[in-house]
C-alpha cells in the first residue's frame, strides 16, 4: 500500500536505464503530491529537492506515539473509505495500537483495509515523522498476502525502536524464509479515500488506485513517459541513490494511476500529465 516506496520520478527507479519514458522536469502540483505520499518517488527537479530538504529538517526525529494515533471508531471510518464501499464493507480492518496494527474488524472478502502513517514506508522520506500523515488505503487478497505484511512489521519494528538497519535485516530475512510470502500476481490497493493525509504538498491527497509488480522499475508499463497517466517506481526506497540496498531486496514496483472519483463517488480532481 501507501505509503509504500516509489523511486525517482525522474531518476532510475522510474524508468528504464537508458532514460526512455522519463518525464519532464515541470510537475503539477499533484504529481507531487502522488510522488510524496507513495514515499518512493523521488523528486523530479531541484526546487522538490529543497522541498525535501526542507520536509526533513521539520520532522527529523519521531513524534511521541500519541501523536500517531486516533480514535478507534475514526480509524476504522478512514480506512473504509479507502475502496468503495461495495468492497469495503466486508473487508478486515486495521488499526494502529502503540505497539504495531491489529485486526480491529474481521473481513469475509480477503481485502484488508488499514491508514498507513509516514514511517509504514520508505525509511528516506522526509515526511516519515510527519503525524499529519493519515494515507487510507485498502489492499486487495493478494496485497493483503504478499504486501501489507511487509508494513506492519516495519511498523512494528519502528514502533519498538528498532533501527533501520535491523529492519531491512528483519524484511530480508522473512522474504528469504517466505515468513512473508513473495509478491502475488495482481497485488494492487485502493487509495480513494477523500479524508486521507498523503503529504504537507500541494492538496494533501489524490483519488488512485496502485499495482504491485515483480519488476525493478515501471519502464515496461510506460510509467513516469509523458503523456503517460501511469506513476510508478521502486518500493523500497524514495531516493535513487539507494540502488545497492534495493539490489539486496527483491524487484518491487509500485505503478499508481489517478481516477476520477472518491470512494463514495464524487468527483476528484485528476493530475495533469
């Protein structure tokens, strides 16, 4: 899900290694916003770069755990509006607890519905200790399998004050074990909701759908061409210049595409390409 890592818009991790597909330099507002919130889209040119900059240097440490969390029956609204709520409605929910997520609501339809906050992600993004951030998203049985694993045990290692090193040991570790099973064909989420948080960018949120793919960039999908509506990069990591720890890690993708309605069916703005 969202929190999930993409890699630079503009940079490797977004498309192939002869530079095909890249965009150009000038983005809307709201393709900044997607690149934040999916904390693995690094930025495309040097004023995002000094935004970064500027997000990190306000939240260079963690808040205290409080500030995380919500009400319990809010928690559970905003996860919901995550997908529409034909889908929803019979999805397992999440919440976050001072120790990690816990199954608030027991689904029948596979799908898992949970907010993710800053640090479920990219362990680089400048808004990881951002307590506004509030990104509802709802993964469908093969994301809920293979992908929400991986950010509730980040989660919880971050909670319990493990470093980042010994998380990515810990995340190689299960993904070498199949304690967490590798990526299922069709893994995608629901990011619709109109309540969510995604970044202190632009309008703080966007109505998209993402897919989850076994590929080290989004190049073969045509993501970040212009023209394209596809966004997509690396998962692992928002910044390019972690190519070497992504190598260690199997190729994860995250490919995002804008739709034209919130989950409960009014219309959202859609990002220029």
């Amino acid at each position: 899900m969202f929190m999930t890592t993409i890699a630079r818009m503009s940079g490797s991790h977004g498309r192939g290694s002869d530079g095909a597909g890249r965009r150009p330099q000038a983005m809307s507002a709201a393709g900044r916003l997607v690149a934040r919130q999916m904390a693995c889209l690094a930025l495309a040119a040097s004023a995002l770069i000094g935004a970064a900059a500027h997000a990190a240097d306000s939240y260079p440490r963690m808040a205290p755990v409080k500030a995380y969390l919500m009400d319990r029956g809010r928690e559970i609204a905003l996860a919901r509006s995550a997908a529409p709520a034909s889908i929803s409605k019979d999805a397992t929910v999440l919440v976050l607890t001072p120790t990690g997520y816990e199954t608030a609501v027991t689904g029948t339809n596979g799908f898992v519905c949970w907010v993710a906050r800053g640090f479920s992600g990219a362990p680089d993004w400048p808004e990881r200790w951002n307590p506004k951030i509030r990104a509802a998203g709802c993964d469908n049985p093969q994301a809920a399998r293979s992908v929400t694993p991986i950010a509730k045990l980040r989660t919880a290692m971050t909670l319990a004050g493990r470093s980042d090193v010994q998380i990515a040991d810990r995340i190689k570790a299960a993904l070498r074990t199949k304690e967490i099973p590798p990526l299922e064909p069709g893994a995608m989420c629901y990011m619709m909701s109109k309540s969510s948080y995604l970044s202190d960018d632009g309008g703080h949120d966007m109505a998209h759908v993402m897919f989850y793919v076994p590929f080290k960039d989004g190049a073969d999908w045509g993501a970040n061409a212009s023209g394209s509506p596809i966004f997509g990069g690396n998962y692992w990591f928002y910044a390019a210049d972690h190519q070497a720890e992504a190598a260690k890690l199997p190729p994860l993708s995250v490919l995002l595409v804008g739709v034209a309605a919130w989950s409960d069916g009014t219309p959202a703005a859609m990002p220029p390409m």
